[in-house]
C-alpha cells in the first residue's frame, strides 16, 4: 500500500475524508469473508462481459476501483478474476481507516491479486503517469462521483486512465428515491449549528440526529419513504452517510445522461433493465405501446418518474466512438448464455414445479409466467454451452417427445424465455471467445 498524491484539498474536501477516516463505510468485518463472498453491481465480472465486451470473454482484465471504499466491489471483482486464475484490481481510496478494512478482507481471502493506494481519484492522471500505471480496461467508481465538488471533473479524471475499448461500472444516488433525505439533512443542520452538518463534535452531531430522526412526524418524507433505510439499520457509518454526510447530490436519469455525454461518454445499462423499463410499472397497453416509442434515454427517465423508488443509479459506460463496444444484443449461435450467481438445475426444477416467479422492480412485485418448455432450456445453461450447443441438445431432447424443432423456432423460445430474466439481471451473454 503507498499515499497518495497532494492535490489541493479544501475544506470540504477534508471534511469528506475526514468522515470516511471517523466512519468507514459500508461497515464491514474481515472475519465475515470466511462464510459468503458480497456480490452485486456493477462490476460482476459477467456484468462487465455482457455490458461491456458485447457477451466476450474478459481474459487478462486489468481493473481499477476507484473509491473502493470498505471493499466490497474490489474484492468481489478480485475473487471472480483469482477463480478464473486471470486479471488484477488495482484499488484506490482517500481514507486510510477504508483502505485498512478493504486490505484486511483481501487477506482474510488470500487475494494476491489486489494493490492497495490511497489517494484521490482526481490524482489519477498524475499517479499513473508517475508510477508506470497503463491504462485499465476496467473502471469501478461506486458511490464517489455524487460526493466531488465536481463530478465532471472525477470523471473525466477516470476516463483518462480508461484503455481504448474500455469500460466503466458507476453508482450515483438517485433523486426521486431519496425523497425526504435532503430535508432532513437541512433539518439536522438547523438545529446542530454553523459548520458541514452541522458544528460540535461528530458523537454529539450523531447523537442529535439520532434524537431527531426519531422525533419525525409521520408526515415527514423522510419518515415515508420506505425505500431508504441506512438510518434505520443500526450502524454509525450507514447513518452518518446517508443524513450527516457534508456533501452529496442525488441524480434524475436525464442528469446522468447528461454527465456521460460531458465525458463523450454513453450509457450501456442500467441495472437492473427491468427497473428502467416503463412496462414494469404499467399495465395499460395503450402507455406501454407509447412509452416503448420514446427514445431509450426517454424511456429510462420514464421509468424512474413513474417508480419514484429508484434510490440509485448503477450502470454500464464506455465511449461514444466505441463501436466494438456496449451490450450483447441479439441472439447469434455463437453467444453464450449465463445464469448469474444461480444454478441452473435448482431455477429449472424449480420453474418446472411452478412456471411463475415472482420478481420486484423498482418497488413493484409482478408475477412472471415461462412456458412450459423454459426449464428445459434453462437447465441446459452452464455459462459454457453456445446457443447453437443448447439448440441440439434441446431439439435432442424434444426429438424424443416427436417434435421438430429448429433454429428459428428456439430463438423465438429463448427471446421470450431472455425477456423475463435478462431485466431482472439474472440471465446475461458472457464468455463467448470472440475474434
């Protein structure tokens, strides 16, 4: 592990540090890594081939994490590359109290595949010129971009370290599902005194905010809203980062489309897709055929209009000149479907007993229906099997039950069996060898 640069610091500035030094967040205890690895998104290595690569296998992946704070992203993306024995993650973070958790759970785990630097992000064009660093082909910046003086900058501070067809995986707050949050900092302001959340010291600040987060009445938006729940979970570090945090701003989709083309960048997925799709909140087939009208970048600002529970925004990015980049589409005898983080036999027994499953997307729980040959299929996905292997064995199967089946007719299967589980991010294109 090595410092990082001296850029020039504000007050601000060192009051973020100085929080995330005090409160390290998320918390998290090495001695947990012994009995489950934390996944999520973005940054699931099968993610970054399906959003990224286009359904291509990622091989030698060189990674940054950017703001890794605690360490969750890191060491989810060490440990999937260290399982494919391939890759690395270089890890940066201001705050030498996150840096000592991230570094201790890498340990715990026998990561070998992780450096350690503290820094900012905003030094990463001189730290890399200094130290010999190359350019990555992937970038993880979860939860840091909202908490800069200005975020184009820490952006475009990313995409200067970021390989030619490179990618990157970024979480920003969201506005409408973080309804009553500013309020309430306002509030905890008020009645703290002058000074970033307050003055007086950071137990009686916490103590205070404690009191009154307690004493809201129930017409309070804060109070309300049941999407946000940091305060309610228990521990400092989540508390003290959602009301008493010194600087933060929440995104509307437009806003965040916005930020990306400031950085010539676009946007490759939202996640999960069901989320950002007007369908999933309406059941009336005239808006629905309305809102499937409008562009993609209309559609996802619709969804999140009409959710109003989408307290994040994580998504997929490269470059607006990248052509050979972006999601997998389309359904090629070459590509290889994945089922993330489940296995195939216990999803397809499972549907074969039940054909229904029930999903919730931005709020809203719906019910989803297969057909009766979707286990079938399903089972038959290992994340090695092109669809062209899947189609012979499947028409194998279906053979013996005498019924004929070709190419394009499983595709129009597979299409409608994909457009259940690919929004609920659970069915991707990763690992396809592409020329």
């Amino acid at each position: 592990m090595d410092g990082g640069m001296d850029h020039e610091v504000d007050v601000a500035d060192k009051t973020v540090r100085d929080q995330y030094e005090a409160y390290p967040y998320p918390a998290r205890d090495p001695g947990d890594e012994a009995r489950r690895l934390i996944t999520g998104s973005p940054s699931h290595i099968l993610e970054i081939e399906h959003f990224v690569l286009r359904g291509g296998r990622a091989g030698d992946l060189r990674a940054l994490v950017a703001g890794g704070g605690t360490g969750d992203g890191a060491i989810m993306l060490a440990q999937q590359l260290a399982d494919r024995e391939t890759g690395s993650v270089t890890y940066l973070d201001m705050s030498s109290a996150s840096l000592a958790i991230a570094q201790a759970r890498a340990e715990a785990r026998g990561l070998l595949n992780i450096t350690f630097h503290q820094g900012s992000l905003l030094d990463l064009p001189v730290m890399a010129a200094e130290r010999g660093w190359a350019p990555f082909d992937y970038i993880d910046c979860c939860g840091v971009l909202h908490h800069l003086a200005d975020p184009g900058a820490g952006l475009a501070a990313l995409v200067s370290v970021l390989a030619p067809g490179g990618g990157l995986g970024l979480m920003v707050y969201g506005e409408l599902g973080r309804t009553g949050v500013y309020p309430a900092q306002r509030a905890i302001a008020r009645l703290g005194g002058p000074g970033p959340a307050g003055g007086g010291p950071a137990d009686e600040r916490l103590a205070l905010a404690r009191k009154l987060t307690a004493a809201l009445p129930d017409g309070n938006w804060l109070k309300r809203n049941d999407y946000v729940v940091d305060h309610l979970a228990g521990d400092d570090a989540g508390f003290h980062d959602l009301l008493l945090h010194s600087r933060d701003r929440a995104y509307l989709v437009g806003e965040v489309v916005a930020l990306m083309n400031g950085a010539h960048l676009r946007i490759s997925g939202f996640l999960p897709a069901g989320a950002y799709q007007p369908s999933s909140y309406l059941d009336d087939q005239d808006l629905i055929r309305r809102a499937a009208a409008l562009a993609p970048e209309d559609q996802w600002a619709l969804a999140e209009e009409l959710s109003g529970a989408l307290k994040t925004h994580a998504f997929y990015a490269i470059r607006n000149d990248d052509n050979n980049r972006g999601a997998a589409k389309g359904f090629e005898p070459h590509m290889v479907p994945v089922l993330r983080d489940m296995a195939p036999g216990r999803l397809a027994a499972s549907l074969s007993k039940s054909p229904g499953m029930n999903a919730t997307l931005g709020g809203v729980t719906r019910r989803f229906e297969v057909s009766a040959d979707a286990p079938a299929i399903i089972a038959l996905i290992d994340g090695k099997r092109t669809l062209r292997q899947i189609h012979g064995r499947w028409r194998a199967q279906m053979t013996k039950q005498q019924k004929k089946i070709a190419w394009p007719e499983f595709q129009e299967e597979f299409s409608a069996l994909f457009d259940i589980l690919h929004p609920l991010n659970m069915l991707l294109f990763a690992g396809a060898i592409l020329d």
